[in-house]
C-alpha cells in the first residue's frame, strides 16, 4: 500500500508525518468497512496509535486522532465483541472529549459517543456533564442551527434518560431546560450576525467563515468521518431512551383539556381548577415575567396582519372578520392594520417593534430540519424566524397566531418544543397564544371577539368595565366561552388554543 510505504521513509520528526499517519489509518478503517477484513481495522488502530503518540498536548487536532482511535476500536468491538475493544474505545471517546484544547464539535461528539458506551448510569452522567459543559463552544460562526440539530436533541433527552435512571431528578430537569435552550439562545447570539452579513457582504462572510474554520483546526488539515458500530448489548443509552419513549407520548397531549366530558353528573375537566400554561424552557418563563409586568398599566397597541387569499395557499377569508372584532376593542390610534397585498414581508418587520402586541391572521409555516426556517405566509414572501432575529424587539409583549401549524411538534423530536411559537418567543415576545392544529373559519373572530375583549378591557352586559386579563386568563376565559358556543364534546374547535411563556 502506496500510504503505508511512505509513512515508513517518513520520519518521525517531520511535520507531515502525523497527517500520514491519520491518511493510513482512514483508509484501513474504510477497506475494513468494506471487506471486513479484521487485519484493516488493526492496521487502522496501529496508524491512529501511532498519530496520538506523535501529537503533542494542546495541540487542537488531537481530540479527532482519538477520536478516530474510539471509532476504529469501536469498530473491531462490533466484529470481535471483545469487551477490551469496548474498554479502549470508551477509553479513546472520554479523553477526546476531555481534552483542555480541541475541536469543540469533535469533542463534542466523542462527549456523545462516550456516554453511549457507558455500562452504568452514574458513569454515563460525567459523560453527559462533559456534553453540556462543550455545547456553547460547539455552536460556532459558520455553522447553521439545522448542522446536527437531530442529533443533539436526541442527546439531551437521553442525557436528561440517564440522569432519571440515577435518581437525580433535579439534574435530569436542569438538563432538560439546558438543553432545550441550546439552538434557540446559541443560535441567536452567533449565526444571525453572520446571517446579516451572508446577506450583505458574502465575500467577506465567506471569509471569516475560513478564518473561524483556521482558528479551530488550529493547524489541523484533515476532517474525518466516523462511522458508528452496533452495539447488541443492552446499553445506559437504550436504558436512557426507554425513559424518553415513555413520556414522549406525554409531549403530544394537549394536557389543558384533560378532562371527563359526556356525563353530566361526572363531567370535571382541568380548566374548573387552573389556568393553563406551557413553556419550552424555564428560562423563557423566567425571562418573561419582568416585560409583561413593565407594560401592565398602559393601553396596548395592537399590530393586525392578515392573509385572506396569500398568493398560492388556499384562501383564508374569515381572517378578515378576525381583524374586525379586534378593531371594536381599540382606538385607531392604537392599532395598525396590514391587510392582502399590505401585509408585506418588509412591511411587517417595519411594524413589528413599534406595537405591544402582533396578531397574524395567515397561514404558518414550519420548518423541523432548520427551525428558524419556520415561516408566516404573507403576501409576496415568507417571514422568517431567522428575519426576526435581528429586529429591536425589546418592548413588546404579545404575539397571537392565528394561524396553520404554529404550535405543531415532529414525532421524532417529541422532547423539545420545535414550533413557531416557541421561536416567537427567542426572539423577543415574552407571551404567545398559538394553536396547535388548524382552526375553524367561524371560530377564529369567535374566538379573537372574547380573547381581545378580556386582553384589552370591555363593557359587560350591564355596562360594567371590566378590567383587562393577563394573556394566558384572556386565554382561558375566550376558550371557556368557545366551550360553549361550539359544544363540549367539540375537542377539534375548542382545544387547539394554547397559551406559552409568561402568563
């Protein structure tokens, strides 16, 4: 082999002999997959023994040569099933990924691998401690949120398994939180400048990109893929994820409906007792409370977006007697209306930051490979999540969507909350109102007559001034009085409406 000749005249001083060495070991370690010759993957072992011994520390490209190590390892375990191969594999993943100085997304994989070869609970949480504490440095300029998004989320619920296996439940809802902040929060502080100046400036966006990229590698020239083995033996990993399916299903149900409905004598349901709420991070709810409480004592103006017949979508003509019944609430001078062909994707972000509260009326769009892809469909383009990013959205405390798919979640990723209200709240808005499937023509003003009576003040019957409700009261009481209107047993119309984030 021409590689394996000529890492042998190389000596070991010489500044390429480590990239020689990494080349042979790759293309071992390819052969193996592909013949299966078990004299290849101890080849493969041997070259990357060899890279590791040569690297010195600190030196960034070490954390993938001992990554390559677990790999090859792990590969011979899955031929061999020699549980020493298992040992040095686990062995090769934990130093990658504990190195002081390394590829934050290698290390961050090998975090990944490490606890997933873990025999026990307890062992696999240092694994997953190492996973968190590297998830800041591994969201980095030049890489987009969708990069590994699956896989990360997955991580974090088998992290959040592990720690539930322990018994440390405290740990496992710290984690839980953590993680599900992760893409919102990091991708928010880093890509959407870069995003700008992708927009702006490509030349010099491509630039940096090759700059960060340098600074990483800190020297190093190969990129390696890695392949994972099947490991037959039951791990803490599959352990992990019999938690996860078991509330995964949990995540689906609109718990605010829980109820018995049908029998008159029996007939409870949850919202005699509470006012619902939900939130896709601690954080979030945290956050929030502090701008809804600095806003609570003055009339809120209201931004009205409306779709009745977006261009290529089926028509939505009810969005317009929507509008309406918000409009009896409050004065002109309060309210904007973008209604057809007004309601622009530029128009609308121009509005945005200059009103308390947005109210989309319009088809929603959501996107569960590139979350900040999900989208409102307006009339001459989609409106971005990743638009909004950048908007001074500082003061404003409500969103209302009234619209498709705002509130929907992927079966595959049933643990976090991937869905346009929850990025309507990473940009900025302390409170939104969303729904979790597509709701009636007649139900919509319905429904928006009640909610914005209770959110903005009304006159009852009587003459009476009723005060203003916090979203989440105006929620329940304008779900309350569909309830009625549409009948009990009715779930489809009544129990899409959710409330999230600060109540």
């Amino acid at each position: 082999m021409v590689l394996k000749e000529a890492g042998e005249f190389i000596p070991d001083y010489h500044a390429d002999k480590v990239a020689y060495l990494s080349s042979l070991g790759n293309a071992f370690q390819a052969r193996f997959e592909r013949l299966g010759e078990i004299l290849d993957i101890e080849g493969a072992i041997v070259a990357f023994k060899q890279a590791i011994e040569l690297t010195p520390d600190g030196y960034a490209g070490k954390s993938s040569q001992l990554h390559n190590l677990g790999a090859a390892f792990q590969l011979r375990y899955g031929h061999s099933q020699n549980t020493i191969d298992l040992d040095s594999a686990l062995s090769a993943f934990q130093r990658a990924s504990l190195l002081s100085s390394g590829e934050p997304h290698v290390q961050l994989e090998a975090a990944i691998r490490w606890s997933k070869l873990c025999s026990t609970p307890a062992l696999a949480l240092q694994a997953y401690t190492r996973f968190f504490e590297l998830n800041p440095q591994a969201v980095w300029l030049g890489k987009t949120a969708k990069h590994g998004y699956a896989e990360l989320r997955r991580a974090i619920g088998a992290a959040a398994g592990t720690a539930i296996s322990a018994g440390n439940l405290p740990l496992a809802v710290d984690w839980l939180d953590e993680g599900h902040s992760i893409i919102w929060e990091q991708t928010l502080l880093l890509h959407s400048p870069l995003d700008a100046l992708h927009d702006n400036h490509p030349q010099i966006a491509k630039e940096l990109e090759i700059v960060t990229q340098a600074l990483q590698n800190a020297g190093t020239s190969n990129k390696n893929e890695f392949l994972d083995s099947e490991i037959k033996e039951e791990t803490v990993e599959e352990e992990a994820q019999k938690h996860r399916r078991l509330a995964s299903p949990l995540s689906f149900l609109p718990l605010h409906a829980a109820g018995i409905y049908g029998l008159a004598e029996r007939n409870i349901n949850v919202s005699d007792f509470v006012v619902s709420s939900y939130t896709t991070t601690l954080s979030a709810l945290i956050g929030s409370f502090p701008k809804l409480k600095q806003h609570q004592a003055k009339i809120p103006t209201v931004l009205i977006v409306s779709q009745p017949n977006t261009p290529g979508l089926t028509p939505l003509p009810g969005t317009v007697e929507e509008a309406k019944v918000i409009q009896k609430y409050i004065s002109n001078t309060h309210t904007c209306h973008l209604n057809h062909d007004a309601a622009t994707a530029k128009a609308v972000m121009h509005e945005m930051s200059k009103y308390d509260f947005i109210h989309f009326a319009c088809h929603g769009i959501q996107d569960i490979q590139d979350p900040f892809d999900s989208a409102f469909a307006l009339y001459d383009r989609r409106l971005r999540l990743k638009a909004l990013i950048s908007l001074p959205l500082n003061n404003v405390q409500l969103a209302v969507l009234s619209a498709c798919q705002t509130a929907t979640r992927d079966q595959n990723l049933p643990e976090e909350a991937v869905l346009l209200a929850a990025g309507m709240l990473a940009v900025g808005y302390p409170s939104v109102i969303a729904t979790l499937w597509s709701i009636g023509e007649k139900d919509a003003p319905l429904f928006a007559d009640k909610l914005y009576a209770n959110l903005l003040g009304h006159n009852d019957n009587f003459g009476e001034q009723k005060q203003k409700m916090s979203p989440a009261y105006a929620l329940h009481e304008a779900t309350k009085n569909l309830r009625k209107e549409v009948g009990e047993t009715n779930f489809v119309k009544w129990v899409p409406f959710i409330h999230l984030g600060g109540a």
